[in-house]
C-alpha cells in the first residue's frame, strides 16, 4: 500500500491560507473544510453512488479562492481504477451574492 504515490489520498494540512499550491502540486483531496471568517466553515466531500464513478479532488487554487474540480492522474494508485467517469455527473452550484445583503 505504500507504493502508490501519487495517489487519491493525501495528508491534510492544517491553516492553509485559500490559494496555496498544495504540497504536490495536483490540489488537495475531500474532505476539504474552510474557515469563512466570523461566518462559520465550509465542508466540501464528495460521493461516489456507483462503481463507474471516479474519485476526484480540487485542483489548485487561485488567491482568489477558486478550486476546480480535478479527476485522478493517470499514474495514481498504480493505474489501479478509472481516471475519467464513464457517466454524466450531478453537479450543485452554490453562488451566494455577497452584495445582496
């Protein structure tokens, strides 16, 4: 089990300021959770429902606290699994208008 760096699981680092490369330079695995100032925290995970389904991680940030969504390298865990989905995905926007208030 050790030979299978890079791989979907990874340490967690802890008081990254948003938009710090990561450590390997592929972003950062789920659970990801952020701190929102005086307005709590954030917890972003992921799910898979079915075996087609392909484990990702957010890709690299930008300062301005971006993240993408990023499917697995074609190395990780020894080729071992799919590195692209073979069906469509459910996505959920949250966009919340800081100006609305």
């Amino acid at each position: 089990w050790m030979g299978t760096k890079p791989s979907y699981e990874e340490e967690y680092t802890i008081d990254q300021p948003v938009g710090t490369p990561s450590p390997n330079k592929l972003g950062y695995t789920f659970p990801a959770l952020f701190h929102i100032g005086s307005n709590g925290w954030v917890l972003l995970s992921e799910t898979g429902v079915s075996s087609q389904y392909a484990g990702t991680r957010l890709g690299e940030g930008t300062k301005d606290g971006l993240y993408t969504i990023a499917f697995p390298e074609e190395g990780e865990n020894g080729g071992a699994g799919d590195a692209t989905i073979a069906t469509g995905i459910p996505l959920l926007d949250l966009v919340e208008n800081h100006h609305s208030r």
